[in-house]
C-alpha cells in the first residue's frame, strides 16, 4: 500500500529484496513491504531488507514519523515456511528467529512513532510486526491471527509483543486458538488505534502524521523512549525514570519555547 498522503511531497526512494523505502522532505519515511504475490512474507531476505531500511530511519537526523505499510492482499503473512522447511536445523531457527527478533526490537527502539497500516490480512510474525509498532490503522475488512498454533509451531516470539498490547487472556486466547479475530475486534482488544474504511486509510494516516509533525522531534523522542522504559519496570522505578525523563525534556529550548507559548497564550514558534 504507497499511502497518497506522500504524493504531494518530493520523494526519495530505496528499492530493497522485497521492501520500497521512500521518504520525503518533511521526515516522513514510508517502508512498504512489496511481495504482494508471496503475501508479503517474512523471509531472511525480506527482513535483512526490512533491518537495512529500519537502520537508514534511525540515521536520518531529519526524520519525522514511519509509516509502515504494504502492496496486495496480506500485510504479511508472517514467516516463509518454505525456507524454514528446507533447513531443518535448530541453529538455522535460532538464527532465524534471532534476525527476527532484532527486527522487531529496531521499530520499538527507533526515535520516531511508527505507524503500522493494514489493508488485509496479518498472521503469525506479520501480526507480531503490527504489535511492535507504536500506532496501528487497519481498514475494517482486515484480519488478524497468530495461527503457528495450528501447524504445531505456537507463536511464542509473537507471544511477546501481543501480550504487550492485549489483555492476558484474549493474547492468550489468539496465540491458543490461532482463530482469526476481526479489525473491530482487535481494536477493542487494543491491537489497533483506529479501523476506517479502506479508501479512508490515507486520510488517517495523514492526520496522525501531520499531528506528530506538529511537535517538537526531541519531546517525541524522549516521551517514545521513556514509554517503553517505564512499562517493565517497578511502579516507583518508573516513577523516577519519568521524573528524569522530564526534567531533560523541560531543559530543551523548543520545549522552553512551548511552555512560555502557552503563558503568552499565543501559538509556539518552532
């Protein structure tokens, strides 16, 4: 899915084994998984390819916001189980699933929000990368699934982050069942933010960039770092990272600028 909210801006463009990372002017970077006729599998290719456009986002002082999207009928359908097949070895899997693992940490760590697009279906480790995003649009005729189940495998590395983003039990109920679950009910479930009709997703998409774009780079990246810091710690641990977390961020001239904006009740001047 190229999302039209780019359209209007100069693109840049990378071409990858499977992955179309382009960018504009504005910071707004896009990566596009691009394998609609092998819906979009993860392979070892596809996530060295996803890993190389994640590492450029994060050196690219410039960048704004991450949108992450995909062309065909399927977000991802998660693992190549063919390539998985045709190696049957336990370091070949742990290698695999270490590559894997990197990945998905890599959208958590990066400065900016990522925003997970679906127009489709996302099963198994697609289902994981969607979790792992920050923010998550889908349109209402999509699905999702951690269906390893069904095949023997459980989902375990999907495990993770869906649980992080559900409650235990309907985590536990997905990742046990494989059932597919509807957009509507993984937004109540809190797997998405918002379900919109799939000619809508551009225009979503656009108001949550151009709200992120509306804020200072240095508070997003601070508030998205501390986000994730303080959820797996103690309660007064976090307390006292956020404490810290704060008072760098009202140090920031920008953020100096914001507050005394809103004495001044006039808007900021960033």
């Amino acid at each position: 899915m190229q999302d039209h909210h780019l359209e209007e801006h100069h693109l840049e463009e990378h071409h990858l084994q499977g992955v179309l990372h382009t960018w504009d002017e504005r910071g707004v970077h896009e990566i596009c998984l691009n394998r609609p006729d092998a819906f979009n599998v993860l392979s070892s290719s596809v996530m060295h390819a996803m890993q190389q456009a994640l590492e450029r986002v994060a050196q690219d002082p410039q960048a704004r916001v991450l949108v992450l999207g995909h062309q065909g009928r399927a977000f991802s359908a998660g693992h190549d189980l063919r390539e998985m097949r045709a190696t049957p070895s336990l370091a070949h899997y742990q290698a695999l699933f270490a590559q894997c693992t990197r990945m998905m940490v890599s959208v958590q760590q990066l400065p900016v929000p990522v925003i997970a697009v679906v127009d489709g279906v996302a099963t198994a480790a697609g289902c994981q990368l969607v979790a792992m995003c920050d923010l998550a649009l889908a349109s209402s005729t999509s699905k999702f699934a951690v269906s390893g189940v069904n095949l023997g495998l459980f989902c375990s590395t999907p495990s993770v982050a869906l649980s992080r983003n559900l409650g235990r039990k309907a985590a536990f109920e997905m990742l046990v069942t494989g059932d597919f679950i509807s957009a509507h009910q993984a937004l109540e479930q809190g797997l998405l933010n918002a379900v919109v009709a799939s000619e809508e997703l551009a225009s979503k998409v656009a108001h949550y960039v151009q709200s992120i774009l509306a804020k200072p780079r240095h508070a997003i990246a601070i508030g998205k770092e501390l986000f994730y810091q303080q959820l797996e710690q103690p309660l007064e641990q976090a307390y006292q990272t956020a404490e810290q977390a704060m008072a760098h961020n009202m140090m920031d001239a920008l953020t100096q600028e914001g507050v005394q904006a809103f004495i001044d009740k006039r808007k900021p001047r960033w």
